[in-house]
C-alpha cells in the first residue's frame, strides 16, 4: 500500500506537470545556464512522465486483487488521487472527477468541492454550479454506478429517461412523463387553431405608433444603427421619437427604403434590405414580383444590363414569373448601351411567354437603335411597331429618330418624320420640338428654328428654355451677338428666366466671334445684374474667345480668375489657353501651362498635344516638339483609344514642320520616312513643307521629287502653282550642281 502511494504520488505528479511548466521551474536566476541546457531538460521531463504512466499503468494491472481488500485502503487512495481542497489543476486529464466519490470516500455532504478554472491549454472556464453536486455511490449487482443526487426531482428523471435509468427513489417524478417524446400532430394543430384565432392586426389606439404584425419590435430584434442607414430618410425615425420600443421599422418603410436605393442605382443596398424581407416566408409570395422588378430597376439603373438579365432569368424558374414592368426595365438597360440584338432577343421571349411588348418595349428598341447610330434600324422598329397597332400610342421611338436627325443635322427629314406623326394622329410634344429646333440649329437654319418656336406657341404649348436656347445655339454657331442678345431678350419677355446654361450659350457666341470685350461684358452682366456665379464652362468659353482673338494675355487672367473664384480647372481651360498660345506663337508659354496642367494632376489628351506641337512648329523649336512627342508616344503605350492613328500623324506631321521651318530637311526627310515605317500616312503639308524648303534654297529637284513622291506615295494632289514653281526653276540636286530635265505639269 506504501508502494502504490508513492507511485501514484509520482504518476499524478508526471500527468499534472507539462514540459512548459517543467522548464518555467527549472529556470531560475541562472536562467542563461538553464537555456543552454534546455534540451537535457526537456528530454529528462520526458523521461520522467514516462516512468510516471508507466507506475500508474501497473497499479492498473495489480487493481483487480486488490479490489477485494478491506475497506480501510480507500482512505488512503482518496489522500493519493484527490488533491486537496482548493488544488488548482493544470491540465484537463486530472480534473478531479473521483472527488466527488461522496462519504463512502471520506467527504462528508456538507464538503463542497472548489470550481475548476480553466489550465494552460486554453480550456474554457467551467461554470461553478457544475461541480457544486454531491455525488453518492449506489452498489448494484452488476457493479458500481454512479449517479447524481439532485434537489429536485424532476432534474433526476430527466437524467433517467436520457439514460433508460428506471428511478425508485423519486415519488415526484411522474410530472415530466411524455416530456421526451415527440410533438404529435394533433397539439400542433391545436396550437394553430389558437394562433390563428388571434386577431392578426389589432387596433391602432389613438396617438400611438402603429406596430407591424410581420416583425418584431427594434429593441428585440433589430440594430438601431443599421436600421437608421437602411430607413428612407432618418427624419422619419426622429420624428417617431426616440429609439424606444414604440420606434417601429415596418415593411412598407423596408419596401420604401429598396424603392429609393433602386431609383439611385444602388443595387448593394437595395440588395442588403430586400434580403431582410426575404427572410420571413410569408411575404414571399405577396411582395416576390415587386422586390425582383425592384431589383432589376437597380442593376439596370447602375448601368449593369447582364446583373439585371440574371434576376430576370431566376424569375422564370419561380412562381411569380416576369410581367410587362420586369420586361421593360430589362429592355431600357439594353438600349443603354445600344445593344440593339440583346432587345431583340428578350422581345422574341417575352412573346414566347405570352407577354406582348407594347409602345415602351418598342422605345426600349428605338433608342437602343438612337445609341448605336443606326438610322435604317431605327426607322425598321418604327415601322414594325406600326404594323402591331401601336404607331400612335407614344412620341419616344420618334423623338429617338429625331435625335438622330437632330445629331446630323438632317433638318428636312426630321420634318418630314414630325408629319408622319401627324398623320398617325399623335401630337408632337415638348421633346419633339426641342429637337426639331436643335436639327435646325445643327443645320444653321435660323429661320427653321424660328419657325418651330411659332408652330409650337400655335399649338397651344410655351416655349421653354431649352427651346429658347436652341434658337440662341443657331445665333452662336454662326457668331451672330446681336441675334443671340435678341432672343435673350424675347425670352425674358415670355416669361422665362435664364439660367447659367443661357450665359454660356452667350458666350459662346462671343467665342465664335473672337469679341474678347463682349465675353468680359456678358460675364458682367451674369454677375452683377443676374446675381448667376459662372461655372467651369462660362470661364473656358471666355478663355476660347481670348483663343480665337489670339490674346495670350487675356486667356491666362481668366484662366487665374477662374481659380480664384474657387473652381478646379478641368483640361477644357488648359486646353483652350494653350490654343491661345499657339494661335499666337508662343510656344514657351504654352510648355508652361502644359507643366502647369501636369502639375495640377490632369492629363494631357491628343488635343493638347497637337495644339502645343502646332506652337512648336510655328517657333520652328524641333527639340521641344521631340520631347512633348516621346511623351505622347509613352503615353499612348498604355491608352490606345485615345489615340487615334490619324491625330498621332498630325502630331509627327507638326514635328515635321518644326525641322523644315529651323532648315534641317535631313532630319524633316528622316520623320517623314519614320511615319511610313510605322504605317501613319503623312499629310499634304508634309510633301509641301519639304518642297517648299527646297524651292527657297534653290534645289528644284528637290522639291520636284517630293512633289512626285506626294502623288505616287500618298496620292496627292500637289497646287497648280507650286508645280509651276519647280518647273521654272532649273533642276537642281540636293548635293549636286547638275540639271535635269523638268518634270510634266500634272493634270489637274
């Protein structure tokens, strides 16, 4: 007995005691010393719980004869397998388990054991009540078994149906008979006729908020703040009062809250509340088609028509399949981005489905028609939407064709389009005539704009600003001031108050016309009389009037004025003060306001580049054009779009020019035949250039050879006069003093 207590000492000891805790002993204020010897140690540990499992395991073996000794050994096995009250143990495998042996053992009923507290291995703490039991040993004829001795009885037969345990001891114990056994069919359909027996919604009381019967109150079960960024406007939650119970997110405000998200195009957040809904199942059937149409209208709405095209496709696996709404959403998202066979396609579905496209499905295609630039398809869906009985239930698939007439300035079939509505019996509406007037502007028929402004006011409709100011446009593109400051003035008369946009249609007049003091006496007029601060455009429209009057001067004072009136300059200003500088020669004014748009973080596009190398060629600086067009080429490396081969030959062309015009034909010659390496197809000026050069230094050879290159390389037409000009000067030879004999006149 001696023996097995000592070993057993050992073995809990060896259990008890991880290799971490062993190291953390035996390192001390010589812990250096101890660190360098920790590999013996940890493999002594090692040893040691070794030698430790091998004692315990044969005390395991010699158990079974000692199980028959008296009973006074138990005591002494209790003192060697039970820590002492208040032992806090170190790892899960020794939880005192055998602690709870009760007075058999030597613990009496009133001896409570301390809790357990979570080890080294990250165990969870375990809760205190758990290990507040006193247990008892009940002998039986199969042995020993151990069972819990409970303050309430229904807690123990509980214990007993779990483990098939018949209990003799608990008199109270009937109470959860049945408890175990599974609901029948009959109490559920008792519990229904209950529920169902409720009224679903109760009365309102006067003052009071009214609660929604499909959800639960905000304090049980929803989030305060996710319900404020999810609501449609907070002053709603607000005007309810504080976030009590009586504050109450009900589904009407949940289906508000995905209307307005899908109208803004924010399909993440129309998502995140539709999903909210979806979760109670009684409103899928009810509210399905709408929060899928809901759904559709955002991704379409966001400019992603095969998001949209995906919902459209999980509606017809559902019950509540697609109608007319889900359709014609689908089709508008299409037409956006002119993809005018995927809006054929869904009309061939929806027809197959037994929903028949009416007068929007048929806009749908018309402006998909209008984005892509195509006339012949436009007017085909005209058409086809006549042969189904709809040509005269809505104006938008003819205004779609009258926007195409109207971007190509196509004025006579646009009227001739608005008399075919007429014949069909459908009246043209505001839009029309807007476009009708724009088609004449466009064209620069002043009096055809007038026209449709009285045909309008005959018709029992008021011009409004975009018609005035289409009129205005016609004035402006011709430069016409006097004519734009009139119609400016019949518009006040009709009752109609311009706006910043009529301003710059002003402007623009005077930037047509080059009338630097106009420009500066329309701004005067805006600001002071109108009270209408200028905007972006207002400042870049005067820049380009400076540019068309070549004031270098004037365009940089409103390219400053602009910023100090607080606006960000885009590239359009830069852009027309760097015209301003070539127009006028200035080719180190216009580098510095290139580096200055640099500096301010824009980009430079083929515009500003072309312009700046146009000032280049004009001062004959061939460097600076060289460094501005290796820039340009780097650039174009990794945005081919935005540089179209016909530009970038222009911009090779000025670089051209700037060598001819400083006299070294070498290196203008040199450009020329990297252009044809790369496959840009110079321009006449090029040939031109080179010839003249050569005519000013006498070599008309030369200059007859690039003229003959000019028509055989590019076929061009060299002028009449420059021809004659080589042909009466002698033949000469770059780098020779012989004459040849002079070429034909080419035919004209």
């Amino acid at each position: 007995a001696i023996w097995a207590q000592v070993s057993l000492r050992f073995a809990r000891r060896a259990v008890m005691m991880p290799p971490q805790i062993a190291m953390l002993r035996m390192e001390g204020p010589t812990s250096g010393h101890c660190r360098r010897r920790m590999p013996r140690l940890l493999s002594s540990a090692q040893a040691f719980r070794f030698m430790g499992c091998f004692a315990a395991l044969l005390v395991l073996a010699l158990w079974g004869p000692w199980a028959a000794a008296p009973r006074s050994f138990v005591p002494v096995l209790r003192s060697t397998l039970v820590p002492a009250p208040g032992h806090r143990t170190t790892g899960p495998r020794t939880r005192p388990r055998l602690a709870a042996l009760g007075p058999m053992y030597g613990m009496t009923d009133d001896e409570e054991e301390e809790p357990v507290f979570g080890d080294l291995y990250g165990d969870k703490p375990l809760e205190e009540e758990e290990h507040k039991r006193d247990w008892f040993v009940r002998a039986q004829s199969k042995g020993s078994h151990l069972v819990s001795r409970s303050k309430e009885p229904e807690q123990q037969k509980f214990h007993d149906l779990e483990h098939d345990q018949d209990d003799d001891d608990g008199d109270d114990s009937g109470e959860m008979n049945g408890f175990g056994d599974e609901v029948s069919d009959e109490e559920v359909d008792a519990f229904m006729q209950e529920l169902q027996g409720q009224p679903i919604v109760q009365g309102t009381p006067e003052g009071a908020v009214p609660w929604d019967p499909m959800e639960r109150t905000m304090t049980d079960g929803l989030t305060v703040f996710k319900e404020l960024n999810q609501a449609p406007s907070r002053s709603l939650l607000y005007s309810r009062g504080l976030p009590d119970a009586q504050t109450v997110i009900t589904v009407k405000d949940r289906m508000q809250a995905v209307t307005k998200y899908a109208n803004e195009g924010n399909w993440k957040r129309a998502r995140f509340v539709m999903r909210g809904i979806w979760r109670r199942p009684i409103l899928r059937l009810p509210l399905g088609r709408i929060l899928w149409n809901l759904m559709v209208k955002a991704h379409s709405k966001a400019g992603r028509p095969k998001a949209a095209e995906s919902w459209v496709v999980d509606m017809l696996d559902r019950v509540y399949q697609p109608d007319i709404i889900t359709y014609n959403t689908l089709l508008h998202a299409w037409a956006r981005t002119g993809n005018y066979l995927k809006v054929k396609d869904w009309m061939k579905r929806m027809r197959a489905r037994g929903v028949p496209p009416d007068a929007i499905s048929y806009a749908a295609l018309a402006n998909a028609h209008a984005e892509a630039d195509d006339i012949v398809g436009l007017e085909r869906a005209i058409a086809d939407m006549q042969e189904a009985g709809l040509g005269a239930s809505s104006p938008v698939p003819y205004n779609a064709l009258l926007k195409l007439f109207a971007k190509h300035g196509m004025d006579g079939r646009a009227e001739n389009a608005v008399q075919q509505m007429e014949d069909l019996g459908l009246e043209p509406d505001r839009v029309t005539y807007a476009l009708l007037i724009k088609a004449a502007a466009q064209a620069q028929d002043i009096e055809g704009a007038a026209k449709w402004i009285g045909k309008m006011q005959s018709d029992g409709q008021q011009p409004g600003q975009e018609h005035f100011h289409g009129v205005m446009t016609a004035h402006a593109r011709r430069g016409d001031l006097d004519g734009v400051q009139a119609w400016f003035q019949v518009m006040q008369d009709q009752g109609t108050m311009p706006n910043v946009y009529t301003f710059n249609v002003w402007l623009s007049a005077a930037a047509q016309a080059g009338d630097t003091r106009a420009a500066e006496d329309i701004m005067t007029v805006m600001k002071e009389d109108f009270k209408i601060q200028p905007d972006i455009v207002s400042f870049s429209t005067a820049i380009g009037a400076c540019a068309e009057a070549k004031d270098v001067e004037g365009a940089r004072q409103w390219l400053f004025r602009a910023e100090d009136e607080g606006l960000e300059l885009d590239l359009k200003c830069y852009n027309q003060a760097i015209k301003a500088c070539a127009r006028a020669g200035n080719s180190s004014q216009a580098e510095h306001l290139t580096r200055r748009l640099l500096r301010n973080r824009l980009t430079p596009d083929m515009y500003t580049y072309n312009t700046m190398l146009s000032a280049f060629a004009k001062d004959g600086n061939p460097l600076g054009a060289e460094y501005w067009v290796d820039r340009m080429q780097r650039q174009a490396r990794y945005n081919h779009a935005q540089f179209p081969a016909e530009q970038v030959a222009i911009a090779y062309g000025e670089v051209l020019l700037a060598h001819a015009r400083s006299g070294n034909f070498e290196a203008a010659e040199a450009w020329l035949s990297q252009m044809l390496g790369e496959g840009i197809e110079p321009d006449g000026r090029c040939y031109l250039a080179l010839a003249r050069g050569h005519l000013e230094q006498g070599r008309s050879g030369e200059a007859r050879l690039w003229l003959d290159r000019m028509s055989s390389w590019s076929g061009l037409r060299a002028p009449r006069a420059l021809l004659e000009e080589a042909q009466a000067e002698p033949v000469q030879m770059l780098g020779g003093d012989e004459e040849r004999e002079p070429m034909p006149v080419m035919a004209k």
